[in-house]
C-alpha cells in the first residue's frame, strides 16, 4: 500500500507548484467526491493516473461545476462573435459595392453635369438662331413690302402704258383702219300684197358703200329688217332689235369670211338686198302705217378685226300738215306687177309716192 501513497505525495506536491495557477483552474481541479485519506488538493492528472475510472476529465468537470446560465452565456457570446465577424465581412464588401456605386454616381453626375452644360450651350446657340432667324424675317419682311411697292409701282406705270397703247390703237385704228359709209335707198316701187288674207310689204334697198378709211374693208355683210315704227316717244325700243342685227351680220361674216365684197380706201360698192314684211296685224285695216328701216352692215379688216356701220330709216307717205305720214296699202292698181304675179294666188299692189330718210331719233353711227 506504501506505493500509491507515494504517488499521492508526487501529485500534492506538483499540486503545490501550481498554486499560482489561475483561481478559476484551481477550482475547476476541486472535487468533493474525491476518495482519499487527504483533503489536499490534487492534481487532476495525478488523480487520474491514480483511478481512471473515476476521473471523467477537465472539460466534463468544468461544466458540471459551472452554472447553467453562465454556459448559455458562453454559448450567446460566442454566436454573437461569429455572427459579428460574418457581419462585418458582409458589411466590408457591402461598403466596398456601396463605394463603387457612389463611384458610379459620382461619374454619372459628372456626365449630367456635362450633358446640362452642353444642351445649355445648344440652348444658346438656339437662341442665337432664333434671333436671327428673326433679324433675317424682318429684313425679308422689309424686301417684301418693297417688292410689293415695285410691283404696284410697275402695275400702274404698266396700265398707264396699256391705257397709252389703247390710245395709240385708237389713233392708228381712226387713221389706218377702213371706215365704210353706208348711203341706204329704195331702188323700184314698193310693193303691197295680199295672199291668203295676210298683207305685206316688199321694198328692194340699195347700198352705196363707201370706204372712206385708209386701208381695205373685206367680206362687207348686211342685215337689214323693215317693221312699224313705234312712235317718237318709244323711238328707243329699236335700239335692241338693231344690235341684235349687228351681232347678227359678225355672226355670219365669221362663218363666211370669203362671201362678202371688200371695199378699198375711197372706193364705192354697191349692193341690192330686199326686205318685206307680212302677216302679224299689218294692215288689218286701212290705218296708214310709218315704217322703220333698220340694220347694220359689218367688215373685217387687218388681224380679223371688226368695224360695223348701224343705219336706220323711216319709210312713210307723203307728208301732211308738215309732219310724217304712214304708207297706205294699195292693191291692184299697178297691171305691171299685178301680170307678174297672176300664176300666184296673191293681190299686189305698188306706190312711188313715198318718203324715205334718216330717222332723227338715231340709230344711225360707226363702230
């Protein structure tokens, strides 16, 4: 037994060399449950060497020793530790990924500020444009209104030069252009008829056509109407039946430019037409009528251009009182002319007392 009270000695006496050792190893080593004959402390290797079976080891009596709050802390401590480091290297490349963004944004402001000064110097420009843009449309604006001055300036010395050719035309037309006088009168006897209870009157014209112009007259047509006269107080109401007739006469000297005689400056021309008129109320009763004889007589000359001389004539009987008088209407009293009708169912008659001028009421002018 003198052998494992030696090994006792050896471990109180390595005990008593640690007794420096923290207070805390000190009393994880104590252990009441300990069965020796002395209460010295011992050496946790010394006991285990001397009963292993009974020596669970350091770690197992530190934490049967210790409380259990105090390992709960241990444990929340060390969690807290890991987590603080796993933080703080999140934490680390966050703040690097944040620096690098704040890098970004530095650069993106940059730019922003780059992009705000270039569109403020386009703004500019711009405006510089536009201000000349404007400088330019009010000098345009000026050239306009000056335009428009020349133009209007050019418009009346324009008319005045066109009012000037017209008079020029004239003059050359007065002087150059052919002037036809018409000389109208009644060639044979006038003739009366009756045929089939409808009476008229026949009178055969002739024209002295006279070209008192400078230059030639073509293609001279007539038309030319007798009617009733309406009285002096309606004198005018033969005004349009004759410029009917004068439209009438250019009408048919343009479809026939070649049918007509053609005058030359102080030459004289002749022509016949007849003119008669029947029916219509004429002498339903022995009244006496006052004819008008009226027409117009139309030529070309130079560039197809057309000149016309208007005639009108009254047709009556002899005068009485100093004043005109109607025709009467005679029938059969002429054998000469009653013979060449007598194959005809027609009555004639004719008179050579009659009373033939220009009508004083007008109608008679050149054109």
């Amino acid at each position: 037994m003198e052998k494992p009270d030696r090994q006792y000695s050896e471990c109180n006496a390595n005990a008593a060399s640690q007794e420096n050792k923290s207070q805390t190893e000190l009393e994880a080593i104590k252990s009441p449950n300990l069965d020796t004959k002395d209460s010295t402390n011992h050496s946790p290797d010394c006991y285990a060497k001397k009963n292993p079976a009974e020596n669970p080891g350091v770690l197992t009596r530190v934490i049967k020793g210790t409380k259990l709050t105090d390992v709960i802390m241990a444990i929340a401590t060390v969690i807290i530790a890991v987590a603080t480091g796993i933080y703080t290297h999140y934490a680390g490349k966050q703040w690097e990924v944040m620096t690098g963004q704040l890098g970004q944004m530095k650069s993106s402001s940059i730019q922003t500020d780059n992009l705000i000064t270039e569109t403020k110097n386009l703004a500019e420009h711009a405006g510089k444009q536009a201000d000349n843009a404007a400088t330019l449309a009010s000098v345009a604006k000026d050239q306009v209104r000056q335009l428009e001055t020349l133009v209007d300036a050019a418009n009346k010395q324009n008319g005045a030069m066109n009012r000037q050719l017209a008079i020029m035309q004239k003059q050359l037309e007065v002087t150059d252009r052919p002037w036809i006088g018409v000389d109208v009168s009644i060639k044979d006897k006038i003739m009366f008829s009756d045929w089939n209870e409808a009476r008229g009157i026949n009178v055969t014209l002739s024209f002295s056509l006279k070209n008192y112009g400078a230059s030639p007259a073509r293609n001279i047509t007539i038309v030319s109407q007798i009617r009733p006269h309406p009285g002096n107080t309606r004198a005018r109401e033969l005004d349009e039946p004759q410029d009917k007739m004068c439209a009438e006469a250019r009408i048919r000297a343009t479809e026939r430019p070649i049918s007509g005689v053609t005058t030359f400056p102080n030459d004289t021309k002749i022509e016949e037409l007849g003119v008669g008129i029947s029916g219509g109320g004429i002498y339903k009763t022995d009244e006496k009528i006052l004819f008008s004889v009226l027409g117009c007589v139309d030529y070309t000359y130079a560039n197809e251009q057309h000149g016309h001389t208007a005639f009108r004539m009254l047709l009556g009987g002899q005068p009485e009182r100093g004043q005109w008088a109607g025709l009467p209407f005679r029938i059969g009293n002429d054998s000469a002319y009653t013979k060449r009708w007598e194959n005809f169912p027609v009555q004639v008659g004719t008179t050579d007392s009659f009373m033939f001028q220009a009508d004083p009421n007008g109608g008679n002018y050149a054109e």
